[in-house]
C-alpha cells in the first residue's frame, strides 16, 4: 500500500479525503504576523503537490479518481 502521509513539515495536518492510492490534507501554519494560513496537499506517490485553494486541490483529487 502507498505510503499517503502528510509531508514532514509544520503545521496542523486535516485529513480531508484519503483513497487507496492517494490523499488530501489540509496543512494550517501560522506566519510570521500570527495569520493562519491554509495549503492542500495531494498525496499522490512519488508525487507530493501543493495548492492555495481547497477548490484546485479538489479538483485535482477528483481527477484522479476518473483516471
């Protein structure tokens, strides 16, 4: 089975959606000036992709469930 993990990085981890081959997180960081950020992670082995906005994560999620 794929190893479907967050990346080893900072933050407050949210799985948000997971499949046998890939998955969704949700990575919260606080920046510099105390704002919280959010990014959404494609796990997809070897691949690991990064998105600003949960709408293109998604997008991309759902593609690989057609493919």
């Amino acid at each position: 089975m794929a190893d479907l993990n967050h990346p080893d990085e900072a933050g407050v981890w949210t799985l948000l959606q997971e499949r046998a081959d890939h998955a969704m997180w949700q990575q919260d960081v606080e920046d510099a000036g105390g704002v919280s950020v959010s990014r959404f992670w494609i796990i997809n082995p070897p691949e690991q992709l990064m998105y600003d906005t949960f709408d293109e994560a998604e997008a991309l999620f759902e593609q690989l469930e057609n493919d």
